[in-house]
C-alpha cells in the first residue's frame, strides 16, 4: 500500500500512548482515523487531540475482548464511513512481577487483551479488507516475542502468539490468492509510554520514542514491509539464540 492519502485506518487502543502517535501520524499522511480504545474519556481526548491538529478522526469504544462488542463497532464504522483499508491492532497490557505472585485473573486478561484482542478484531474486520483492492493488518506485537521475559511470562508468551498468528496469517492469505491484504508484525523493545514504568532498558538497546517508532510503523504499511524490529540490536536476538550457548544468551 504506497499511499495512505484518503484512506481508512483503524487502531485499537488509541486513545493513549502509542496508539494516539501512531493515529496521529496516519493522518498527517492525510488517512481518516478511527480511534477505538474501551475508555470513553480516552476516545474523546484522542479525537479532540487530532481534530485540535486539524486532523481528520472519529471515534468508538470497544473492547478487543468482546467479540459481540467488535461486530457492533463495525457495523457502525460501515455505516457512517464504510469499509476500512488499513486495521492496527494496538492494544495491549502487561503485568510484570514474578508469576506465581500475579493474581491468575490478571495472567488471564493479558491473554484476552493482547492475544485474542487481535483475533477478534481480525476475525470480524477480514472479510471488509479482503473486498478492497488492497489492504493492509498491522500487529503490534514485541522484542519479548523473541526471547524469554522472565517477571513478564504472560505479556511474552502473548506477544508470542501475536508474532505465529501475524506470520501465520500473512502465508496463508498469499497461498489462497489474497495477498493483497498485507499483514505486518511490529517487534519493538521498550517504548517510553509508561506502559513499563520502572523498568531498566538492556544493554544497548536504548528506549523507544513513540512518535518515532509511530512512523516506522506508518512507512512499514507504505512500503509493505512484514515486520519491523526496533531498535536494530534486537535483530540479533533471532540469530544469538539459535547459534550462542543457552548459558551465554
């Protein structure tokens, strides 16, 4: 997809964080954004953000969770915009500290939010992409997609799980003959959202600017890009583990 100009991108959790810069960044491409989040003063905030900017922008609560709540939201974007061109799947929570000493609800919620958010939102938005001429699926998913994330089991192996169902999803469109729908995995370290407050960055791999890595992303759907890694030490990670000592890596 090389022009973003008048085109329909919907993000899931936008009304903060990176979902917010990446919207932002959409429309000043000249895109409509549809901001979606499950905090109705968040979806305001974010809309009034970008009209503020003179950027064009609507927005719906839902939540990824719900698949019934994801039907109901497009049925409303289909009626007051049309088909989508361009779906993100953005949301996501974490809950770090060691596993046993995190309530199993919330293990249980990160699942629900950051693994089945994504096939939910997928599942029901598909057959709208796939009646465009092209179109486009990006899935935020993380470095700790990767690599073992001790104190962070759940948000790692969610992460996990967004990759294999990211690649999974891209090969089979192309060998059923709809690989105009592009599908492209965002594997990002730490992004200073607050998101993980308190945590200390790896060794060379310093913390990511959401505007910043929001641009990334809009050039990845620009230039069809299948995946994104940020920033470049974590391109290693792929090859130290397959190659280093377990020990070493």
């Amino acid at each position: 997809m090389t022009t973003i100009n008048n085109r329909f991108v919907l993000i899931t959790g936008a009304g903060h964080g990176l979902g917010l810069e990446t919207a932002k960044q959409f429309a000043r491409q000249g895109a409509y954004v549809i901001i979606t989040d499950i905090d109705l003063d968040r979806v305001g905030y974010a809309v009034h953000e970008l009209h503020s900017l003179g950027l064009e922008a609507a927005g719906y609560t839902m939540d990824v969770t719900d698949p019934d709540d994801v039907r109901r939201v497009r049925a409303q974007v289909l009626h007051d915009h049309g088909t989508i061109d361009v779906l993100v799947n953005n949301a996501g929570i974490v809950s770090g500290g060691r596993f046993v000493d995190i309530p199993l609800e919330k293990h249980r919620l990160t699942f629900e939010v950051n693994t089945h958010g994504p096939v939910n939102v997928t599942h029901v938005f598909l057959p709208d992409l796939l009646n465009q001429t092209e179109a486009h699926i990006v899935n935020i998913a993380s470095a700790s997609s990767m690599i073992p994330l001790p104190l962070g089991v759940t948000y790692a192996s969610s992460k996990w799980a967004v990759l294999g169902f990211t690649d999974s999803l891209r090969e089979e469109l192309v060998q059923t003959g709809q690989g105009h729908v592009r599908v492209t995995a965002i594997c990002p370290s730490y992004i200073r959202t607050g998101m993980f407050e308190g945590v200390k960055a790896p060794l060379l791999s310093p913390w990511l600017e959401p505007t910043w890595l929001a641009k990334k992303i809009v050039r990845s759907v620009r230039r069809n890009r299948e995946q994104i890694i940020a920033p470049f030490m974590v391109n290693l990670i792929p090859i130290a583990k397959s190659t280093w000592p377990r020990p070493l890596f």
